[in-house]
C-alpha cells in the first residue's frame, strides 16, 4: 500500500525532529520540500511550524502504521496536551491509497487534509494528482515558504 505522511514540528529542533522521523519510518521514501508556516489554531504566539509530506510503501495494517508512528513521535517527546498545540513532531497519516477508513483511532483519508495548504503543497510534490483530488489548485500561497529542497544522498533537508 501507498502511504502519505504529514510530518510536522515547531518544537526544540523541527527539522532534525523530522529527519529523525523519516529515518526511523524507513524503507525508499519519496520526500517533500520543506516548508515553513504559521501555526494554524491552537494557542497564540506559537513558533512557526516546519512542514513536509513523505510517501512510501507500507506491507502491514493501517493501525500497526498508527502505532508505530505514535512510539516515534512518543520517542521525540510529543505531548498530547493542548490540541493544535506546539509540537516536538507531529505525524499524520493523509491517506493510503485504495482504503478509506472511520474508526475512532483512524479516519482516512484525513479528514482536513483539503483545508490545510500547509499539506497540499509538499503533496503536490509528491504526488500531484492526489493533491488536486484534495482540492489542490496549483501554486504557493503566501502562508506557505518553501525554505529547503530534500537531499536523496544525504537524507535530509538541505
């Protein structure tokens, strides 16, 4: 199965944060530009997030991809306290592809993945007609910053 992954931080180091993520979850992995944006909800005079999308092969169930992305962001200290709080990491699973899902753990795809341009942008990059089922237009609105292309060799953000 095809897995995209919103990977998000505001926290400590963002995008070391991230790369951490990425390199945990694996496997060949087609990775987005990274992106700076402001924090969308949530308490006031929050940094500003860095954002990106990842896809990937994915063999196991959908709740074990849940899992697995919970200990990881768990292991770089993500605390479940305030909704749309700040963030050490913040992984989403956006969709998978040919399954759509509603449980009170899991709900695919995400359910505001067309209302987040801090989403559809890298998704765009990864996978543009799924961007544009999304709702995905074309272009970079303001709110959205491109500040580094990923780096196959190095595996991160340069």
């Amino acid at each position: 199965m095809k897995v995209y992954l919103g990977l998000g931080a505001n926290l400590v180091e963002p995008q070391r944060q991230m790369e951490g993520a990425l390199e945990l979850l694996g496997g060949e992995q087609l990775v987005s530009s990274l992106y700076r944006t402001a924090p969308v909800g949530g308490p006031p005079n929050q940094p500003d997030y860095l954002n990106a999308v990842m896809a990937f092969q994915w063999h196991r169930s959908p709740f074990a991809l849940l899992a697995l992305i919970h200990r990881i962001e768990a292991a770089y200290g993500r605390e479940r306290q305030v909704r749309f709080g700040p963030r050490t990491l913040d992984i989403d699973i956006l969709a998978i592809s040919g399954l759509s899902i509603k449980s009170t753990e899991l709900t695919l795809p995400h359910p505001r993945v067309a209302e987040r341009a801090f989403v559809l942008v890298p998704l765009a990059e990864v996978d543009v007609d799924l961007a544009m089922k999304f709702g995905y237009v074309g272009g970079y609105p303001d709110e959205v910053v491109k500040v580094a292309d990923f780096d196959t060799v190095g595996s991160r953000w340069v």
